[in-house]
C-alpha cells in the first residue's frame, strides 16, 4: 500500500499552473525572450532605478550591449522614454552555428511614469559601460520652497 502524500498533489499542481502561464506567455523571470516582442514584457527593458533629492530626479537604466547611437531619451509631460535598439553580433555568424542564444536583440521602448513634473528643457542623459544616467531637474513649481519664519 502507497504511502499519501498531501505535498505531491499541491507540487503537481503548481507545475499545472506554470505550464499554463507559460504557453499564455506570460514570465516572471526578469529577462524573458519576449523582452524585444511588442506587447510581451516589452515595458521591462531596460531595468531602472529610479531615485530623488530636492531639486532632481534620477534614473540609472542598465542596457549592457546597445547602440549607443540608437539611444533615444525624450520626457513628455510626467512620462519619460528610453528606446533604442540590442544589435546582433557583428560579423558572418549564421544562425545554425549558435548552440545556445539567451541574449534578445531588436528595438525596444521603455515608458516611466514620473512621481513630479520635471523640467524637459534641461534633462541630461550619459551612456557609458552598459548604464545610462538620466537627470532630470524638477520643474520650478514642484520645488520645496524654503519659507521663513519672523519672530516677533
């Protein structure tokens, strides 16, 4: 007579539900395959932080391997987008010469809601060894105003 185990049901079923989400196509890994497709995890990519002091936001967005020429930042209203394209390997690789191929190439576009308005006229950006630094100054009118007390 088997032995029950109430552990094997609950593991075969939760193996159910990861088969499922997985042919709707639906990851919870961080870098899926479908990070480049439109309309599957596309809004993942690049990963970013996203940080603020008084007068400034900043984001650090980590995109190892992009055209640098292909970046695009632009800042509309209280909503910032990176884009820009992964190129594929230079040179004459052909695709059946690739045993394993992880790394995602193509166009992406990322869109980030801002918590403040920010100034787009004066917003920075610098690309260098994979990290893209974005500044953006706060608006005027968002600022923390320093208000003075009198003592009478």
């Amino acid at each position: 007579m088997a032995e029950w185990n109430p552990w094997n049901g609950i593991e075969a079923l939760r193996r159910e539900i990861d088969r499922a989400f997985d042919n709707v196509g639906w990851r919870t890994e961080p870098f899926s395959r479908t990070a480049f497709l439109p309309g599957q995890a596309a809004r993942r990519y690049p990963l970013i932080n996203l940080h603020e002091d008084r007068d400034t936001l900043y984001v650090e967005a980590f995109a190892p391997g992009i055209a640098a020429d292909s970046l695009e930042v632009s800042v509309v209203r209280n909503v910032l987008s990176i884009s820009g394209e992964k190129r594929r390997l230079p040179g004459d690789i052909k695709p059946e010469a690739f045993h394993r191929s992880e790394r995602a190439t193509g166009r992406f576009v990322r869109h980030v809601e801002l918590p403040v308005e920010v100034n787009a006229g004066a917003v920075q950006a610098e690309y260098m060894h994979g990290l893209l630094m974005i500044t953006l100054p706060k608006a005027e009118r968002v600022r923390p105003k320093q208000i003075n007390v009198q003592v009478s």
